[in-house]
C-alpha cells in the first residue's frame, strides 16, 4: 500500500535577503519543464487585496506607522485572503503551488520578532489558513550580518529599501533562530537550507529534497 502524497503546496522561508524568491522562480521552471501546472504566489500579495495590503506593509514613510497589532493582522487578512483566492482552487485544480513565505513567516517574524505568544498566532493561521498545512517548506538560512549585505548591494543596485528591511541586526538574529527551531521540532515538513552557497547549488538541493518526497 502507497502512503498518500503531501498536498502539493511548497512554501519558502527566510530572513530578508535569503533567495527566496530567486529559489521559487527556478523551481517553478523546473516543475513547468515537466508539463505540471503551477501556480506562484507570493505574501503578502497574490491578489488584488494582498497586493495593496502588501504596498501598505512595505512602505518605508515617515508618516505611515503601523504598530505591531496592525501589522499582525495585515500580514493574516492578505494570507486568508490568498488561500481562498488563489492557493485552494488551485491545489483543487491538481496544480502545485509555490509560495514566497507561508504561516512559519507569522511564527518567526511576529513571534520571535515581535513578542507575540506562539499559541496566539498558531491559532490565527489555522484561520487564515483554513486549515492548510504546506507539504514541504524550504527555510532558506543565512546569517543577519550576510542578509543585510545582500540588502545594501540590491541598494546600491538602485532597488528600494522597505519598512521590514530597516529593522535591527538583532531582531534578524530572533527570527533565524525561530526559523532554525521550527526545522528542529518539524523536520518531516521543514527543510533547513544554507543559503550561502551559490544559486546552483541551492537550488539542486531543493530539487533533490522535492522529487525525493513527492516521487518525481
């Protein structure tokens, strides 16, 4: 007898300046290369909602604040929004979903980020979610001092710098170790990934990890 298949919904996970989403895109093409339909969300966005409630998120002014509270449950109104929108029928539809962060960012970033009780936010996702766990998550892993680099040499690049980006060296450091440790205590969902390598290299090992649990 077969064991049954992890929905196909793959998450990406990381601090600022990972590679996620340079990791999405290469997976997506490798999946579509094999003539699977696939769809890429990211969070916040994804829709029309998230997509605005994600410009209010990023914006870097002065006279926008958003307090902690606010920011909570933006992040979860866009995430529940993207679920029913987008994700649901398209797992229904028997195509794969990619998505640039999941639930573990609220866990992380507003969790060990922001102070908030994990109890509290894994009852919200459950919400949000609608009860969708993703099959496999890739947490990409870097260091807060390697993360910031990458993000003032996109600066310098000419790419802007938004609101999450500006946060402390230290509050990096709280979210990757809360990345780490939810690959600790979920390693049959989570796979922990050194994102200082190069490109290629990262991406074959998430391509090893994905054929190998859903037998392609």
């Amino acid at each position: 007898m077969s064991l049954p298949r992890p929905i196909r919904l793959i998450t990406f996970e990381g601090s600022e300046g990972a590679g996620k989403s340079t990791q999405v895109r290469r997976l997506e093409a490798r999946l579509r290369a094999l003539g699977h339909r696939v769809l890429t969300v990211r969070e916040p966005g994804g829709t029309l909602l998230g997509e605005r409630l994600r410009a209010l998120l990023k914006e870097r002014t002065p006279e926008l604040s958003i307090c902690p509270e606010a920011e909570l449950l933006l992040f979860l109104a866009a995430r529940a929004q993207v679920v029913r929108e987008a994700i649901e029928p398209a797992l229904r539809n028997q195509s794969w979903v990619l998505s640039d962060r999941f639930s573990d960012s609220t866990l992380a970033y507003q969790g060990s980020g922001r102070g908030f009780p994990a109890p509290l936010l894994r009852s919200l996702n459950e919400i949000a979610c609608a009860g969708l766990t993703p099959g496999m998550t890739f947490v990409l892993d870097i260091s807060s001092a390697e993360g910031r680099a990458r993000i003032a040499r996109r600066a310098a690049a000419g790419a802007s710098t938004d609101r999450m980006e500006t946060e402390p060296p230290e509050f990096f450091e709280r979210v990757r170790a809360a990345y780490r440790k939810l690959a600790e205590s979920e390693p049959g969902r989570i796979v922990l990934i050194d994102a200082s390598g190069s490109e290629e290299e990262i991406a074959t090992r998430i391509w090893e990890n994905v054929s190998r649990v859903f037998g392609l």
